[in-house]
C-alpha cells in the first residue's frame, strides 16, 4: 500500500487485556509525538481495562465476542470490516492474546506492528518471561516485529534489552520489559507513521 509522504496515518488497535502499552502509545499519540490519528480499539476480552482507558480518553473502543461466530476467520473478518470504516493505515496488537490468520493478515500485510516480551526468535508464544527464567538466561527484553502467518516469526524492527538478575521471577521481569515495550512500541510506530521503515525479505531497514 501507497501512502501520500507525510500524511497523518490512521491507528487501530487490537488489545486483550490491561493496555499498557496501548496507553503508553496513546499518550504520544495525543502529544503530536507520533504522525498518527487512533481511530479505534478493539477487545476480543469483555472485561478487558483496556476499553475503559480508551473511553477515559476520549477513543472509540468495542468488544467483539469471537464466541459469537462460527469460525476465527468469520470473527476476524467483522474486525477487518470495522477497520476498514476506519480507514485504518496501522494495525498495533498491543497484548492480543488471539493468533491471527491469512484471513486478517493479507490485507494489512506488513501494517500489523506487535509487542512481544522476548528477544525474538527466542521464547515466541506465551509466557515468553517465565520461560526465560526457566531457562536461565542472563539477557532477556521485548521485541517489535511485523506480524505474519507464523507464531513471533514477522520482520523486527526494534529490540531491547535488560539484564535478568539472580532474584528475578517471571513477574519482576515482566515489569522492567514492560518500561522497555513502552519505548520501542512508541518509536517503530512513529519510524512507520514516519514512512521510515523499509521491508526487504525479512529484513527491515530505518531510512534516514
């Protein structure tokens, strides 16, 4: 897809949960830091706090029950639907704990931007913390990739790293990837609203 150089990029997210990340991202949003617009926030959690930190400021958020249709694909297609009303440029999977498929990927090829809390390809899926303590690392951090038909596999634009310390647990170091997802989350969204990302294979370059 073709975008106008410099034109102010519509975002839409998908969220499951607590939102961080998305207020994180959100806040630059509204700050003029990042060249973007958030037009929509969609939850596949009825519950999930991220819908009423979207309300609270002031962005259109919807639950859409994936129980309610007969199929993923369905599901995601009435997502794709709303996007598209939308005018949606950007797709950011800020903590979406659903694996998308072909059918919702084709279209946003190389437009859906995720956070995963692992230096990638190390410990993709769930639980990427606790399986690096498990596994003893001395390094671990949080990756933003493009999203594709594999499970954390899509090209990296930015990681980060923090050092795991002898009295780490899964949850301690949750919390100092999660200060990390906040900043790279930010910058590869602002280097794509920026037209500053460059994709070739697999690769993903920064122009300057």
């Amino acid at each position: 897809m073709l975008f106008k150089k410099n034109r102010k990029k519509n975002i839409s997210f998908l969220v499951s949960g607590r939102g961080s990340n998305f207020e994180a991202l959100a806040k630059q949003v509204k700050k003029g830091y990042i060249n973007a617009e958030i037009k929509l926030v969609v939850s596949d959690k009825k519950e999930a706090p991220v819908l009423k930190k979207a309300e609270k400021m002031g962005i259109k958020s919807v639950f859409i029950d994936p129980k309610s249709f007969n199929s993923r694909e369905a599901h995601e297609r009435e997502i794709l639907d709303l996007f598209n009303k939308n005018k949606t440029d950007l797709v950011v999977a800020a903590g979406y704990m659903r694996l998308l498929t072909p059918v919702f990927i084709e279209p946003f090829k190389n437009r859906i931007i995720n956070i995963h809390p692992s230096i990638l390809p190390a410990f993709p899926g769930k639980n990427a913390q606790a399986q690096a303590i498990a596994h003893g690392v001395k390094i671990a951090g949080c990756t933003c990739h493009f999203i594709d038909e594999g499970t954390d596999t899509g090209p990296i634009i930015m990681q980060a790293s923090v050092n795991v310390l002898q009295d780490d647990t899964a949850e301690s170091l949750s919390q100092k990837i999660l200060e990390l997802e906040h900043k790279i989350l930010t910058e590869s969204v602002k280097l794509f609203c920026d037209d500053k990302l460059l994709i070739n294979d697999r690769k993903v370059f920064i122009k300057k």
